[in-house]
C-alpha cells in the first residue's frame, strides 16, 4: 500500500498542493492524511465505519493535522454535499466479495453526484479490483490508469 500510494502522489504532483480533498472509503485516511502532508489545503475524510472514523481522527491528532472527519455512506455524502466541489477525490471502495459479482468502484463511478462533486479542473483517483477493462462512464474521461497487483488505479476527470 506505501509503495501504491506513493506512486499515486508521484502522478499526482503538482495538484497537491492547495488543493481541497475528499477521501472516500477513508478507512485510516491515509490518503488524505498524505495530502495535507504534502500541502493540501483542506481534507474531508467519509467512511461508513465509526471505528474507520475514529482511526482517522486519532491519526490526524496524533500528527497534528486538522480535516472534516464524516461517519456517513459514501454516496450518501456526495448526495449531501456534492456542490461544494474537491480538487482531488480519493475513492478506495471496499472490493466485490464475489469475485464475478457486482463491483462498489462501478457503483461510486455512476454516481451523478461523484461528478458533480469534483471541480471542472479536478481528479478522481478510484483504487479498484484489477480485473477486467477499465471501467468507462460518460461523465469522466479516463487520463492513465496502472496496475499493482490485485489492484488498478485509475484516474479521471471531467470531460
């Protein structure tokens, strides 16, 4: 996970820096918290588990960071609060436990609020199962896409 997460940030560079976060599916926050390690302006950190939003509020005092910690399913969230518009979205749903059933990141991918809710000049980082074609939805364009592992990343942004 450090070295998949370090590569994203590579990718992402100069973005960083400034720029408003979401972090969906938080679990510890490790995105976010990577963000505002490297600048970010602000971070919003969603995850439907108390003991996920727990973690990460315990992780952000014990480095001294400060973020929005919200205990609350994910597109619920973006349905709350998708106007107020992110730089950066870090989407990591929890894998399909069915290997051939349906996939959470498909489900958050169509979600008209994930759109609305990133910025016209934004990026969506949505961590998946690697397996099949990227999934493609007509209110993003893919920009690169890399695999590690049992894992993809894959990044858009609005059309």
């Amino acid at each position: 996970m450090d070295r998949v997460r370090g590569a994203i940030f590579s990718s992402l560079g100069d973005a960083v820096p400034g720029a408003r976060i979401l972090d969906l599916f938080a679990g510890s926050g490790a995105m976010g918290i990577e963000a505002l390690s490297r600048g970010a302006g602000s971070a919003v950190f969603v995850d439907s588990h108390p003991v996920c939003t727990a973690c990460v509020k315990a992780n952000l005092r014990t480095i001294g960071f400060e973020g929005s910690v919200q205990t609350m399913e994910a597109l619920k969230f973006l349905e709350l609060y998708a106007e107020d518009g992110f730089d950066l979205i870090f989407a990591d749903p929890p894998y399909a436990t069915d290997r051939d059933g349906p996939d959470p990141a498909l489900d958050i991918l169509a979600a008209p609020a994930l759109a609305a809710a990133l910025r016209s000049t934004g990026t969506l980082v949505l961590e998946r199962r690697a397996r099949g074609a990227n999934p493609l939805v007509s209110a993003f364009s893919l920009l690169r896409s890399r695999r590690y592992g049992k894992s993809a990343v894959d990044f858009y942004t609005l059309p």
